[in-house]
C-alpha cells in the first residue's frame, strides 16, 4: 500500500485535467457564479419564502453516487437553480420575518469571498500573522463601537475573538469558568457545579452545559414573568442559588440575555450581576440577537451594567451585516479561556508563540484550525462606516415600529410583549365566545394563522410560547426588506386572520 | 430607549446610502473581487510562503477605530494587497509544504460562494430543506467512495455530518460516548472516565477531553515506539486499560489515528477495535489528513477495520479541495449523538420535525447554527469527478515519492519514517564528530535548518519530534503545487544545509 505502480502514474499524469486551482478558469468560472448570485438577490422576493418541498425530496432528483467524471459548471448550476433553489427556504428574501434574521451584505460577502480565497488556518500567529492581528484589532473597534467597558479591551486586559456561533461563546466561557471554579474546590466537584439562565435563554445555555459536564439535574431554567417583561429577576436568581447552596451544590455560571429569542426581552444586567457576584459566579451576557443595535447610542442603554459580567458576545451574523457565522466574544480573563482550552503539541510550536508577544487564537475556541474570519468584519465596518450601520439598523426598527402601530390598530390583534428592538410579538384575539379554555383557543387560532401564512409563501415569521401564550414573532432584519414589504406582511397576516375567523 | 425621534428618523432616511445587497452593486464590487483573487492565485507563488512581519506589525498600520464614513471598495483592497497580504502564510503557494495542506479549489471557493450568498441557517429541516437533504445524500456519496462499512450510512442506520473541523467531531462524538456511558454507570461517574490516545494522536483529543468534563488526570496519551512505526500498539492500549480498570476508573473512548499529525503514521485499526470492544469502549477513527487519499482503492487498506469502530472523520478541506472548514463525520449511531447534543425549544417546533421524517442537524454538532457546507463538497465532487479526485491526490503521492527518493540518494541526509501518502519525515544527519550526545545535536542542526530555509521565504515547512527525534515534515497537497516547485523546495533545503554544514 502506498506506492503505485509507475504506469499507471504515467498514464494519469497523461490524461490529468487541468489544475483544480488554475487562475484563469477561476476566474472565468467565478464571474459566472457571481452573476448568478447577483440575479439570485435580484429575484429572491419573487421566491416563495419558506421552502414547499416535502421531506425527501431531493434524494429523488440526486444520482445515487458521486459521478466518476466531471462535470461543467453550467450544468450544476443548472442543478442549483432547479433543484436547491426550491429546497431553500430564503433567509435573504425581504419577506423573510423568522427566527432572527441572518443578514447579508456585498462587504460581508467580499470578506468572506476573500478570506475563503486565502484559505488560511490561523490557528496561531505564525500561521496567518494578519488573520491574528487583524481579529483582535477589529474586535478593538468593535468593542469601542459598543463602548463595551476597557477591561474587556486588549488594551485592558481582556480581549475579544470571533466565534462561528454564540453556542460556542457559550461553551468556551463555560469551560473556561468551570474550570477556575474546579481549581479551588477540586476536580471531584464537577457534579456540584450549577448553571443558571431563565426559562427564556436561549437553548444553547442548556447544550454547553451539557456538553461541559454540567449533571443535567444542576441547570436552571429559572422562571420569568409577565410583570417583568420576561426578564430574569435577580430576586428570583438569588432564591435558585440560596436554594442550592443549602443543598450543597457549588452556583458556577449565570447566562443573562439582552434580546431573547421568544421575545427580545432583557434580562435586567445590574441586579444580575450583583446577585452573581456574591457567589463568585461567572456571568455571560448573550446579546446575540440584540448586541447590534447597541452600538447605536440610543440602545447602549440595554447593555448598561455589562461592566459586571465576565464576558459578552453577539451574533454580527445576524444583524450586523456580516454573513453566517460571525460571532463576537470578549472576555476580561483572556487568561481563563486559555487554561481550559489551551493545548501545546511539539507540532505547533514556534518563536513567536514563545516570546509571549502574540495571541495564538487556538487557545480561545473549541477547535484548532480556524477561518480568517475577521475580513468580513473589517470589510463591513469600512465599507459602510459606523455612521450608516447604524442608520440602517434604526431603518429596521422604524419598520418595526411601523409594523406595531398597524397592529395596535387593528382590534382583532394584539401586540403581546413590548417592542424594544426590530422584531413584534403579536397575536390574533380569539373572536369571543370561541368558547373552552380562552388562551389554548387563541393559542390554536395563531398555530393555525401563522401555518397558514406561511404556507402561502409570501412570507415567513415563527413563533414562541411566552407565559403560555403562542405568540407570532415579526422580526424585521433581513437586509432587502423595505417598508412596503412589512405592509404586504401585514396584508397578507390580515387576510389569512381574516379568513380564520370566518371558518369559526 | 428603543424609540427614535421622528425627525432623527426621517434625517437619516434621506441621507441613506443604497442598500447594502443591491443585486447590481452586488455584481459589480464582486466581479472587481474576483479578479482580485484571480491575480492572487496568479502570484502567489512569488510571495514569501511564510508572512516575514513581525509580531504587532498590523496595529501600527490600520486606525485605532472603525471608520463613521463609508470607505470605497478599491481603498479597501488596496490596503488588503498592501497591509493584509504580507501579513498573510500562504498556505495556498505552490511552495507550502507546512503543517497538512488546506487544498482549494475552484469548485470548492464556488461552493462556499454560493452558501456565503444563501446565507441560510440550516440548523433543522425546515429553515432550508435543500441544506439538510444536500448534506445526508453528499455525506452517503462520500461514504460510499470511501467504501465505509453500511452501518455508517444513512441506509445502514447510521449518518454523516458536515462539522467545521476535526476537533468538533472528536467533542461531539466524545460527548455521545460519555453519555451513553454515564446512563449505565450513572453520572456521579464521570471523573471515572479514561480516554484513550497515543503520545502522536492530535492535541484535538485532549482538548476535546478538557471540554467534555473528562477528569485531567484521566487522558491516556499511550506510548507509541518506532518499531511499530509510531503506530499505537493493541497490546499497549489493552495494557493501559487493564491498569485503570484495576484502579476502579472506566476505559470510555478510543481515537485511534489514520495519518497521524506528526509524521502521518497510521494506528492499527482492527487490534485497536478489537480491544477496545472487549471493554464497551467507543473507538473514533481520525483520519483527518489520510483519508482523503482512502478514496483511492491502493490506500483504502490503510482503514481496513474501520467497521470496528463506533464513529470515522476525516477533513475534505486537507486534502480532498474543499476549502475549510470542512470535516466530514460518519457515526453508526445518530441516535446516541442526538441523546448527547439535542435541545428542543419551543421556538424551534415544527410539523416537519414532529413527523420524525427529516434529520434535524443541529443535534448532530455543538452549535445550532450552520452554514451550508454541503454545497462545496457536493461541487468538489461534480466538477472533478472522483476518477479526476483520485488522480489530484495520486499526483501529490508521486511528488511526495519523488522528494523522497531525492532525500534518500543524499547521504547527508536521511528519511526517519516510512512514507505512507504525501509526506515526507526528513532530516540532515549531523556530520561525524559534532560531539556530544548525537540525538541533541542532530536535533539542533534540524532546527536551525528548518528557520533558515522557512526564513528565505521560498518554502514553507513544519518540524515534529518523532520518538526523540527532531524530523522536517514535508507535506505535499497544496493544488497548485507542481513537480518543479518540489523539485525547488529540495534544492532550497540542500542549499541551506551545505551552508550549516560548512559553518559546523
């Protein structure tokens, strides 16, 4: 095994096609693909939003096997067209209101284009000097942007990295915590360790941990309110961990959230944090969704009392203009991260490593190997500047606010939770005397409301359940939206409500 | 907070630049980019291979801020060819022969660009269908060129995953046995738990142990000696097992290593799975860098025994010209990974899930979020075909075959592992008389050979340290690379012996 027999080598050196990297055919083959992306976001609001395919689709259509020989990039992109572009459920359409969007740009695309074109692994300095340096001097800029606290700063100590996702954030900070704390009670008290978020942080919290170790009877979901907009109430946090160091158990990490995923609400940062710190407890701010608009003066007020945690992340992903995944992490304690994920194999050793002088953003993540991420952050700062990011974030809450007023008016609705951001909680009233328990009855209506939106293809929202009540999300975000779609939206919820009511 | 000014408001919308994803400015900035990238694989190969700056060189050249005001497209690439690119190890040279390659493509940049454009967030079916279904069917085209065991694939009741990179697929697939293990024995038991590696397996095994809560002392990294070619031996696995079993702890998990990271030698499977069955242990086999070449039927020997094993990885974006992040994941149980990573929050219901009809591939991986890696790989193997793919890599083999040949007609120097695929172990004999302990110097003279030739700029290479020995790794797999720029890199190496040798 291993060597081959000189024939055939010759024979297929013979027969070799030209190479998979040759500068020309990229670029022929590059243009074309970039025209086909251009129409695609010139027709992509024509498009029914969510996907219509039916599970299996695509097997159907596919060959069974990988093909022996090539083929030429007309037909794929034939393919690509007829057969995944159905399949897609367009998160770039202007219709699309769900989840939280995951908002593109030309910048962010370029930075990816380029970065992908590089295809470095910047796994430490050496290997990619600017990868390296380019990330912590955007993460710089960023950070000031969000007038973030200087300790989380390279220039104060702490430091941020990009992540692909906030589970990741999440996890790395979580390790990182769980580990300091095992380094003053010992390692046998893994299973005394509790993690806290409320029952509207986002699932990740619930993964990290258990991917951590964290024994699954010791993560607290602690119960939100309707009085306090679904915030987490430090009373109510202080209780959970009163409760379980009388139980013997060891508070270890806190997830405060500023923008949840059911509602956007926030959890109050300043009563958290206090409630944290006398147990010695990290705390991690997830602003995945909401962190963007803060670096508009007039939202940095939600992440006041961020000087009390110990680390921050958001999604730039989703509605900073950068595509999928780019997420933002800062840390006061740089050097928490990289005791528990640090690792120095023979193999990657090098000078510079040694001088101390560099970060080597291995010992920041999960994994070793890592994409030059930060282009696409620098390339959407620069090409749209700080001024227009943040007019074109308060041009989606306009729309937002827009989106609300027309609820508001209409009786038949309402708007279930407070707007602070981008995205609407409403729902549909049950008309009166829908009879049987009230809410499960609304709750069914706005199931059957919202499936049916959506199955019309014109638009696609999602929904949460908040304090038991179904409601329908409006997330306003996705970068081709433009006011009068947010009236279409609102047509068609109306006349699909509108039909829903006649039938009962 | 979170309402605006009217009159701010309207301000700002006059002043509004276009947006950010116009189609035809879309078009335009990316075709300038394309040709861009174009001119870089052009030139590449005149550039330093390894970036020559100096730690901290970056600061001093860009802002101390993000800038308010947009900045035009050709400023910005002008700073990306003046600033970024001599900051940048091109691991796409012809002349890198650093670490593993990350070979790219055309083919794999096009796909990329393509999911970059979607920017569709796949984490369950129905958030984009052709993103799932794409994956489950390219991961089984895969698995069948590789010829994997039925069971691996979704036809035989197992399934692949695309994961970013290795590191991930070793933690999820860790968290799945350490779950499945603690159901048994109850999680009180984790700080029982061993995993098992050789003293060559990747760092990315003991970070995964360091994440997944597994105690410190518990990770076994097994000698491994050159008798068995630094492959692990059964017989020193079964040793080490027997000794924490008589110690009360529980043997967990196995990586066992196809193409190991220091000089690519190969574990052998069927010893390793046989012993690790005989204790219930889940083995993974990590095939990061070799198994690409497996496709090849001349090295599919090498992961014969792979159907021992619980769980098969390996990285399309090393060798197989995907560009990263791209690690391919087969595991024969879905459902012991689901039970280990799945969340199911409210906000993610849907009818398609409910059905249990459709794979959602968030509870396969760390994160919720994820790209739409499956497009690259599906237009790596369209574009090229699998004979083509086969030949790529059999011509990296033969170049590898040449340099080696080269190295062994010197007699100043010699190969210190066998050579399996396309790297070479090399190094410079110390000349006769250099005194002292022979090992150190000969150690010393190879790292001073390796800086001297990495610090010419014309080849870039990567040292391990093999059983004692200092070696120069030799990987060859960057696409562009061709026999003469092999043929190059030796004379550079001999150049800068002969000067070492004479100043000795």
């Amino acid at each position: 095994m291993g060597s081959l027999d000189a024939d055939v080598l010759k024979a297929n050196a013979a027969s070799s096609p030209a190479n998979p990297l040759d500068p020309e055919e990229f670029r022929r083959q590059a243009h074309v693909t970039v025209d086909f992306l251009a129409d695609y976001y010139r027709d992509v609001g024509s498009y029914p939003v969510r996907s219509q395919v039916e599970p299996g689709y695509l097997r159907e259509l596919l060959p069974a096997s990988a093909p022996d020989d090539p083929e030429p990039l007309d037909a794929i992109l034939r393919d690509v067209r007829d057969l995944i572009v159905p399949g897609i459920t367009h998160w770039q359409s202007p219709s699309f209101f769900a989840y939280f969007q995951c908002c593109g740009s030309t910048a962010g695309f370029l930075g990816e284009m380029l970065s992908t074109g590089f295809n470095v692994v910047g796994f430490n300095w050496v290997s990619s000097p600017a990868a390296t340096e380019l990330e912590s001097i955007v993460m710089d800029w960023l950070g000031s942007t969000l007038a973030l606290p200087k300790p989380f700063l390279f220039s104060g100590g702490g430091g941020g990295v990009l992540q692909g996702t906030t589970c990741e954030a999440i996890l790395c900070t979580l390790a990182a915590a769980r580990d300091r704390m095992l380094g003053r009670i010992g390692r046998d008290g893994i299973g005394k360790l509790v993690v806290y978020g409320s029952d509207q942080t986002h699932c990740g919290l619930q993964k990290a941990a258990q991917i951590a170790g964290i024994h699954p009877a010791n993560f607290r979901a602690v119960k939100t309110y309707k009085e306090d907009h679904f915030g987490l109430s430090p009373e109510a946090l202080r209780r959970a961990v009163d409760a379980d160091e009388a139980a013997g158990l060891v508070p270890l990490f806190l997830c405060a959230t500023v923008g949840t995923t059911p509602s956007a609400a926030v959890d109050p940062l300043p009563g958290l944090c206090a409630a944290a710190a006398e147990k010695g407890m990290w705390v991690h701010v997830d602003a995945a969704y909401a962190g963007s608009a803060c670096i508009c003066p007039e939202f940095r007020g939600f992440i006041d009392g961020v000087e009390g945690a110990d680390s921050f992340s958001f999604n730039a992903h989703k509605w900073l203009f950068t595509t999928l995944d780019c997420c933002c992490l800062w840390v006061k304690s740089p050097d928490a991260l990289v005791r528990a994920l640090s690792t120095n194999p023979e193999y990657l050793r090098n000078r510079a490593t040694e001088t101390k002088s560099v970060v080597d953003y291995k010992d920041w993540q999960i994994a070793l190997s890592r994409r030059f991420r930060a282009l696409k952050l620098w390339m959407v700062l620069r090409s749209y500047g700080v001024a227009n990011l943040r007019n074109f974030l308060r041009g989606h809450v306009r729309m937002a606010k827009d989106f609300e007023e027309m609820v508001a008016a209409d009786g038949r609705f309402e708007v279930v939770v407070p707007r602070y951001f981008a995205m609407v909680c409403f729902r549909l009233l049950p008309p009166d005397g829908t009879g049987g328990g009230e809410e499960t009855a609304a709750n069914e209506i706005n199931q059957r409301l919202l499936e049916a939106a959506n199955a019309s293809g014109k638009v696609y929202m999602t929904h949460a359940v908040v304090g038991g009540v179904y409601l329908i999300r409006f997330a306003i975000g996705t970068t081709l939206t433009e006011e009068w779609h947010v009236r279409a939206a609102w047509k068609v919820v109306v006349e699909h409500a509108e039909e829903l009511l006649k039938e009962l």
